[in-house]
C-alpha cells in the first residue's frame, strides 16, 4: 500500500475543492464569505500539513510519480502560500462584482492542487496530469466575468492557446518516452546519458527539447510565446490575474526546472543556449512592449513577460548557484506582483477603471496605496533596499560566474528600459492631479495582504540571508 | 552544428510531403465533376437542411456529464481486471474514493438541474 503522507497537502486541496461544490448546492451555501472562508481555510490547512509532507520522506515516493525534495518543498510553499494571499485580497472584489463565489474558490482549489504536482513531478505523466488540472482550471477561472465580452474573450483566447501548447508540449514528451522508454523523469535522464537515440548529439532528442520548450515556453508566457498573456491577463478578472501571473507561471517555472534541466539535463548544451536565448527575448519583448501600455493591467501583464525572462535566465545557467537565484527571484516576484496587483483590485474592486489615468491623483486621494504601489513598482524595478534589487544581482551574479556575461548585459539593459514604466506608475500617482477626491478603500483583508506584500519586499531587500539559506537548501537538488 | 541542419531538412521534409503528394495527384488524376460527388454521404441518406444549426447549450452540458460517467466505467475495467492482485480493501477503498469524486460532480450537476431537460 502506498503512503500518502507526502501528498497531504494536495490532499487537502483536493477535498476543500470537492466540499466548496457540495456547499454550492447546498440550501444556503452560496455565500460569498462562506466559501471564501472555506477556501482560506483549506489552504491554511494544506500549508499546515507541508512540514509533514515534506519530511513524509526523501526523493520519489508513490511509484516515483512524486519527488520530495527541498526544490518542491519551496515551490509548495510558494504557491499555496500565493493562492491564500490571492483568496483573502480578493474576497473583496469576488464578492462585489457578484462572481460565482463557491466555483470560483473550487476552481481554485484544484488549480493550487494541480500547479504543486507540477512542482513535485519525478514523472511526465504526474507532470502533465498535473499541467491540466491547474490549465482547465485557470481557463475557467478566467472567464469568471459571466456576460462581459473582455473576459468571455479572456477565457477563450487562453483556452485555444493552451490546448495548442498542450499538444505541442504532448508530441515532445511523446518523442521523449519513444527514445528513453520510460516515463520517469530520473529515467529519461538515464537513457539520455546512457546515448540512446544519439543521446546529447541526436537529432530527435534535439526536436523533442524544441516541443517541449515551446509548450511549457506558453505556459510561462515567455517570448514569442506570450501573446495570450496581455489579453488574458486584461479581461480575466482582477484577482484571477494575480494568480496566473503568480501560481500559473510558478509552476510552469518549476516544471521546466524538473523536466528541462533534470529529465532532459543530458542536452545540457542544447537547452542552455535556447533557454538563454528565450530568455533574452522574453525580458526585450516584454518591456519594450509594456512601453505603450495604457492599462495598469495590461501594463503588469507585460512586466510579468519580463520578469519571467529574468527568470528564465537563471534556470539557463543550470548551476547550483543559478537555481538558488531563480527561487529567490521568485519568492520576490511573488511579493512585489501580489502587491502590484493588490493595489489594482481595490481600485477595481469599488467599480473604478483599472487605466493609467485612473491612477492620477491616487497619492492626493489614498497615499498609503499610492505609497504601496511605488514601492511595489520600485521592487520590480530592481532598485536597492527592495527584494526586487537582491533578486536581480543574484542574477547577475549566476549569470557573470558561468560566463553568460551577455545575458547579464541583457538583464541590466532590461532595467534600463524598463524603469520608464515603473517611473510613470509613479509620475501618474503623484504629479497629475486626480479626477474625484474620493478615497480609495482597501477592505481589511486586502491591506493585510498589501502589508504582507511590502513587509516581504522589504524583509528580502534589507534582511536577504535567512532567506538565501532558505533558497540556498532548496537549490539542493541533482543538476547534471 | 549539423544537429540543426537535420532539423532544417526535416521540417522541409515535413512541409513538402503533403505538398507534392496533393499537387501530384491534382495532376495526374481525371476531373469529371459531378454535383451528387459534392454531397456528405455520396451513396447515404440526402441531407436535408444545413449542418450548421444552432442547438442548444443544455446538450452540451448533457452530453459532458454523460462523457464524465463514461470516461468512468472505462477507468473501472483495469481496476477490476487486477483486483484480485490487489490487497482487496485497499483497492475498494480506492475506486470508492474515485467514485465518490465523480458523485460529488453528479450530485452538484443535478443540483444545477442540468439532468432535468427543458
């Protein structure tokens, strides 16, 4: 029999999910605060039951369709922890615009389930399995606007996007496990050392990398494969944003960690130089494109492009170090973007319009939000003292060690360019006058999650260590 | 490089292929157009009407709900067929979880009055 301790959390997901549509349907269960405190609870309880999961034991467990090590532990802890924040900022905005409450948070639920067996796949099968529930989910949960044509076409762009990426992301594993006969991550990584098919210098292996990179490129919305993003990102609604921009891209982040570097570690050399390239394109597209952007949303959607191409290339170093610094990038990012869009959905959660000029005035008119938000923007700036500046020279650091000296040039060009954008959140909040005097309110939960938000970009700005150790042991894990 | 240039030669390949065999075969073959050869089942029923009519929304979710029930009497064949090598409670107890999963949907479709045709 087997043990099913190192599942727990996802478990416990899985279960809320199920109980949030039984209350769905139950006389009097349509609450708005009943399921978002029915959501809440459930995550709180899966992040509770993490420490028991992670020491439940040590690498593949369950057939080897699950790996424990520190690696999944973090990215765990990140994306349950994300979907909690996510879940009580937006209880808010759920409620007022009159979302579906119960499926909303069940959809939810399964999509957290789903992005953490992403995150502790040893198999493609428990990896793709996993893609879906937390796809299906999300394209769903995109949609959520009933009747309003942006998110109708929210979701329908996302999905047609999404089924593309799957199949091209399915022909590559296909080819995989034609060459490698297996399934196993571990197993794929063994047959590919031991040369089957040619191993690194094969032409097959060569073509299914090319599929599976551009399959899970969509996924994390990296160039040129981001063009659902802005889209999606301005039509779903304002909560469901900040989760696929955090939980959704986490755990494409993650997987592409598990399956690129670890199961298809052997073509090393291949996968370098294309990640490296993806990621230099990702980060140019993106903030060039975010330039012109007049919607706050759409805006953040293209930083979001960015920020994953910064990511990226950490993951294309493929070293100890670089690792180390792609979690704690995204353990940043998770604040600084939580924040950004935090700040959003109180504005949009009171009916206000989500533009630049909406913004005008917002430091007259509420100047701690106006406060959080530069701050916020600052951190994705990469300015010192912010999280978003110890992510960035970690960055620097892994890409400058393994002599992917240009990549760095790339990154620091980046920021450049990108500071335009940043400074012009900021220019709109402080030096154009405001439209209505009225206050933005930020209900009490939201400002917990906005302090949550800042205390964190500040903590990893100001006070990195503890948390470099942290990534640093999550980094442990077998890199070819 | 060489890797690359394989892979050039096979997405030439790839789009080459369906073009030559489709142009060859315009070519050589004989044209005599017919209008009963347009029709959808050539020695079938006559079609009556247009395909493109709209139906309705309700049989979608009909016919996803019966897809679902489907989907799991196929997932129960295996499990049956191995059930003597597993360890019997065990394995019950694990198909009974799946059901209930599947029951829950059921449960809230029904709720929904999706079963009840209008």
């Amino acid at each position: 029999m087997y043990d099913f301790t190192g599942i727990l959390p996802e478990l416990a997901l899985a279960a809320g999910s199920l109980l949030l549509l039984l209350l769905a349907v139950a006389p009097g269960g349509r609450r708005a605060g009943a399921a978002a405190a029915t959501a809440a609870l459930t995550l709180a309880a899966a992040l509770a039951l993490l420490p028991a999961a992670a020491h439940a034991g040590h690498g593949a467990v369950l057939g080897g369709m699950v790996v424990l090590d520190g690696f999944g532990t973090f990215f765990r802890a990140v994306l349950i922890g994300a979907a909690l924040v996510v879940v009580l900022t937006g209880a808010r905005y759920v409620a007022a615009r009159g979302l579906a409450a119960p499926e909303f948070y069940a959809l939810l639920l399964m999509a957290v389930a789903g992005a953490d067996f992403m995150a502790v796949a040893g198999d493609v099968i428990s990896f793709y399995v996993g893609l879906e529930t937390l796809s299906l989910a999300s394209y769903g949960l995109a949609g959520f606007l009933a009747g309003e044509r942006f998110s109708m076409e929210a979701a329908l762009k996302y999905f047609l996007n999404g089924a593309v990426a799957s199949a091209l992301l399915l022909f590559g594993l296909s080819l995989v496990f034609g060459l490698a006969g297996t399934t196993s991550l571990a197993g794929i990584a063994a047959a590919l050392a031991g040369g089957a098919w040619g191993g690194a210098a094969g032409t097959v292996p060569a073509v299914a990398l090319v599929f599976v990179l551009a399959g899970l490129g969509f996924k994390v919305a990296a160039a040129p494969f981001h063009l659902w993003a802005p889209d999606v990102y301005e039509g779903a609604p304002t909560p469901v944003t900040a989760f696929l921009s955090l939980v959704s891209k986490g755990a494409a982040l993650a997987a592409i960690v598990r399956v690129v570097a670890v199961g298809l570690g052997p073509l090393h050399a291949d996968w370098q130089l294309a990640l490296a390239v993806l990621s230099a394109l990702t980060m140019t597209v993106g903030n060039v494109s975010a330039l012109w952007q007049k919607n706050v949303k759409r805006l953040l959607a293209y930083s979001s492009v960015a920020h994953a191409g910064y990511v990226l290339a950490g993951i294309a170093v493929g070293t100890a170090l670089g690792l180390q610094a792609v979690l704690f990038y995204i353990l940043a990012y998770l604040f600084m973007n939580l924040g950004a869009f935090g700040v959003v959905m109180a504005l949009s959660g009171q009916g206000e319009g989500e533009t630049l000029e909406d913004l005008a005035g917002l430091a007259r008119r509420s100047p701690w939000l106006a406060a959080l938000l530069a701050l916020f923007a600052l951190s994705l700036l990469g300015l010192p003292w912010t999280a978003g500046f110890m992510g960035k020279l970690l960055l620097f650091q892994a890409t400058v060690s393994s002599h992917m000296t240009w990549l760095a040039l790339f990154i620091a060009v980046n920021t450049g360019i990108s500071a335009y954008y940043y400074f012009l959140l900021i220019r709109q909040m402080y030096l154009r006058p405001a439209k209505s005097a009225a206050p933005v309110r930020a209900d009490a939960w939201l400002a917990a999650g906005l302090a949550v938000a800042a205390a964190g970009v500040l903590l990893l700005g100001i006070f990195p260590q503890s948390f470099l150790e942290w990534s640093q042991l999550a980094a442990f894990m077998p890199l070819p | 490089m060489p890797l690359y240039v394989d892979l050039v030669v096979f997405l030439l390949a790839g789009f080459t292929f369906p073009l030559v065999n489709v142009l060859l075969s315009k070519l050589v073959r004989r044209d005599y157009p017919d209008p009963l050869k347009e029709v959808s089942y050539e020695s079938g029923i006559v079609p009556i009407g247009d395909a493109r009519v709209r139906y309705h929304i309700h049989y979608y979710i009909f016919a996803l709900v019966f897809l679902v029930f489907d989907v799991e009497g196929l997932f129960l064949f295996p499990w049956a067929v191995v059930f003597k090598q597993l360890n019997p409670a065990v394995a019950f107890g694990e198909a009974v979880v799946f059901i209930a999963m599947l029951v829950v949907g059921l449960v809230y479709a029904w709720k929904k009055k999706v079963l009840t045709w209008i």
